[in-house]
C-alpha cells in the first residue's frame, strides 16, 4: 500500500489508545457519577444529572479555548497539557469530601478533556489521508465506542458488586497516568500556517462557522443519546431488567465494531447522505424499542438498533466536519463539531433529570424517539441537501 494512504501508523495507534482511555474514564464516571451522588450526597434526580452534565459543560469550554490556541502554539504542546491537567483533576476526586468540591472538579476535569481531546482529534485529522477520511476517522472513533462498553460495563458492575466509588476513583487515576506516559510517543505534524486574522474580536476565531451546520444536528442527537447514558441504571432497575442493562454498551459496541468501518468507506466512496438517513431511521426505531421495553430481549434489539444507527451517525458527521474546513482550521473544526456535541450531551442529564418526575423514564425516551424523528428534516436542512457540494469526495492531492 502507498504509504501516504496508510491509516495504522504508530501516532495513530497511539493516540487511538490515548483518545480510548480518555473516553473510558468520561464513560466509567458518567454512567456512576449520578448514583454516587445520590448514594453519597444524598441529592435529587435533578442535582443528580446536573451533577453528571457538569463533566460536559467543562468539555465544552476546554475546547471553546484550545481550538484556537492549537494554532497558536501546535496540537503537541495543547495535548500535554491537557492531559497533565486531566491526570490532576481525575486525581481529585479521591479528595473531594463535600457536594461543592465534587462539581468543581467536575467541571475542571470536563474542561482538562475537552482540551486533551481536541488535541488528539485535531492530529488525527492532519493525518489521515484525505481520501480514507470517513473510513480513519471511523476507525478512530472505535476508540470511543470501545470505551462506551467498558466504561459504563465496569462501572456498573463496580457499583452493583461492590458499592466502592473510590476502587472506581483509584482506576481512573491509573489509566490517567498511562496516557500522559504515551504522550511522549505522539508526534504531531506541523500545523498548517493560518492566514493573519484581524485583532478585533469576531467569533470565527473561535468557531468554525462552516462546522455549525453538521454540529447543531450532532447536538440535538446528543441530547438525545444522554437520556440513555446518564439514566440507563436507573431505568433498568426501575423496569426491572438490570441484568440486560448491564449488557446494553457491550451489545451497542460490537455492533459499531462491525458497521462503522463499513459506513466510513461508503461515505468515502459515495458521499455522506446514502448513511446517515438511513441511520437516523434506525436510531429512532431503536429509541422507540428501548422507550417501551418489558423484556430482556428488547433492551438488547435497542442496543443493536441505536448500534446501527447512533453508532454510525456520530463519526460520519465528524468527517463531513472535517471535509468542510480548510486545513489551517482543522482544529476549529474539531472544537465546534464537538462544542455543540457535547453541549447537547450536558443539558440533556439535567433537562432529563427534571422531567422524569412528570413523565417517568418511558415518557423521556418517547420524547428522545420524536426529537430524532425532527433531526431527520434538521439534517436535510442544513446540509443534507446540499451534501454533494459542501462534501465533495476528497483526494490525497
């Protein structure tokens, strides 16, 4: 194989590893973060959800700052501090005694990721060959699906076996270690030089406006994808399928093992919309199954479901994300796709959190199945129609 088109590089494994690890850790804790708040501090549902959403809101502004700085100062030296910071802050929990101390540290912790992560992100775009875009950054985002499975699987079974949160804290703080080890294996290409910008504040020095399209739908699809993550615990005791709960993100991700590779290449080979249509059909229909779930079996087809459908629209709106930026902004892009990614994984636990009083766990996924049925005419709106010209296929030229 040319080796200009080669996709398993030692940067790319690595930060493959690193990119997992974080996910891991964001993953472990927001699938025990509510349980450990309601075990420990006694909140309610709502604090509960804010308390997990907080982690998120901190990505949010890590990544508001570092998409602009990584052009200042290069993705290599972003990316150790934040992971140094990351290591700091996952540290703290262990010390945290009281309510006020544990969301400080969640929301500084959420900001140490959110700048660690568009860093990786941003050297993942500059190397993988444009003309395997959708395939490599389907194959880096298994990174995170494979966290989305271990993570809340072990936190969990952390929580239902032996009810210690610090064993969870200690774990994290070792895998936090690891990563900043690996760094001094990453090297980052040189970033391409941004033309002068002009000294006056305006927002495209901090935003990618060409993203915002693609990271509005990413959005609402995140808020509703945090109905899930924050609350499947809760929801699988109060149904009384614990036991298939469990096994939900282990399903969800051996489905997206085997179809994101697929859907990159042909997003690759035919452009984005022959995948993400059919995609948000599925998600919706899987929504629908898990919203009305009585038996084991049906909480394991929703995970096949949202699998297909959840799994595959996440690393293809990535790629158009990045297909639509000029290469001196790969970083903007990074940051904004994930700005409004992530904001909507935030506000969801909470908003979530103060409607399951009024509507129940079941009345929250009908809710989450309509909105994924509104983002179908969102994305056909906003770039769906136009997919051809703001996407063209790309070459290694």
């Amino acid at each position: 194989m040319d080796q200009s088109k080669k996709l398993w590089t030692k940067n790319f494994i690595v930060l493959f590893i690193i990119n997992f690890i974080l996910a891991q850790i964001f993953f472990l804790l927001v699938s025990t973060v509510a349980v450990f708040s309601v075990v420990t501090f006694n909140t309610s549902t709502s604090i509960a959800g804010l308390l997990s959403g907080t982690f998120v809101i901190g990505a949010l502004l890590g990544r508001l700052g570092s998409g602009r700085l990584i052009h200042k100062v290069g993705s290599q030296k972003i990316l150790f501090i934040g992971l140094l910071s990351f290591l700091i802050t996952t540290g703290l929990y262990m010390l945290a005694s009281n309510l006020s101390l544990f969301f400080i540290n969640r929301l500084l912790h959420g900001i140490s990721f959110g700048i660690a992560s568009t860093a990786s992100g941003t050297i993942i775009a500059q190397i993988i060959p444009p003309s395997r875009r959708g395939e490599g950054i389907g194959y880096y985002s298994l990174s995170t699906i494979l966290a989305t499975a271990s993570g809340p699987f072990l936190g969990i079974m952390f929580v239902t076996q032996t009810n210690n949160f610090f064993l969870i804290f200690l774990l994290n703080f070792v895998l936090a270690i690891i990563i900043l080890g690996l760094y001094f294996f990453v090297k980052a290409p040189a970033m391409e030089i941004a033309p002068k910008e002009n000294k006056s504040f305006n927002i495209s020095q901090f935003i990618e406006i060409k993203v915002l399209p693609i990271a509005i739908v990413g959005m609402l699809l995140g808020f509703v994808y945090s109905s899930i993550m924050s609350f499947i615990t809760f929801y699988s005791e109060d149904i009384g399928l614990v036991k298939s709960g469990s096994f939900f993100f282990l399903v969800y991700a051996c489905v997206v093992l085997v179809s994101r590779p697929i859907t990159g290449r042909l997003m690759d080979q035919r452009g984005a919309n022959i995948v993400i249509y059919p995609c948000l059909v599925i998600f919706a229909a899987g929504m629908l199954v898990y919203s009305q779930a009585h038996y084991g079996y049906m909480i394991i087809l929703a995970a096949i479901l949202i699998g297909f459908g959840y799994g595959s629209f996440n690393s293809i709106a990535q790629a158009i994300a990045i297909n639509v930026t000029p290469k001196h902004r790969l970083g903007l892009a990074t940051s904004t796709y994930f700005i409004l990614f992530e904001l909507g994984l935030g506000l969801g636990p909470f908003t979530y959190g103060l409607l399951i009083p009024q509507l129940g766990f079941r009345g929250i996924y009908l809710v989450a199945f309509f909105m994924i049925l509104a983002s179908i005419f969102l994305y056909y709106l906003l770039h769906g129609r136009r997919d051809h010209e703001l996407t063209p296929i790309p070459t290694d030229e």
